[in-house]
C-alpha cells in the first residue's frame, strides 16, 4: 500500500529546500501579494498616502512512502521545521479491497 504525504508550506519569504526526502516532488505555486493604503496624516493631506504590502510565497511537497516508512517521514517533517513557515500537512492512503471480506448485499427474491 502506497501512502502520499502532501505538506503545504506557507511563508513570507523563500524557504529553504534543500535536504528533501528521496522520492519528494516540489511544486511552486504563485506568490499572492496584498497592498494595503494608509493615509499619512488623519487630519492634514488626505491626499498623502502610504502603501504597504505583504507577499506570501507557497511551495507543495509531494513526498512518497510506504506504509512502513511513514513515521520516519513525519519525524523529518518534525525535526527539519523551517522558522517563519505555516504547515498543512496532508496524508492520502490507498488500500486494496478485498472482495472475499466484504459483505455482499442480499438480492431479494
């Protein structure tokens, strides 16, 4: 059984991958940016304005692993936290149905 381990990292500067995991795909996604407008002065210039904003760049990690190897991936995601980046983590599992063990619906006579 193969299990997925999605990570999305979000943060206002460029994190730093380096040491991925073997079997890792990265994905960059587009940075959003926010521009915010305050005036100045409350009272005097209403026409003079300053403007701020913030970006925020967004990086998906795509790291495969088997059923066995899952706690030794988390542990790296544990260990190698990057200061200033928001995680989602994200785990997909597919399991195989075995017919013989699930119960057949009874066809009414």
């Amino acid at each position: 059984m193969s299990t997925k381990i999605r990570v999305v990292l979000s943060s206002f500067t460029r994190p730093l991958l380096e040491s991925l995991p073997p079997h890792t795909r990265r994905v960059g996604l587009p940075e959003t940016k926010k521009i915010y407008t305050v005036l100045r002065s409350p009272h005097i210039d209403k026409k003079s304005r300053e403007q701020f904003e913030t970006r925020v760049q967004k990086h998906v990690l795509d790291i495969k692993a088997e059923r066995h190897e899952l706690q030794q991936k988390l542990f790296w995601l544990k260990r190698h936290r990057m200061v200033g980046a928001q995680f989602e983590v994200q785990v997909f599992c597919k399991t195989r149905l075995d017919r013989q063990l699930l119960p057949l619906p009874q066809r009414k006579s």
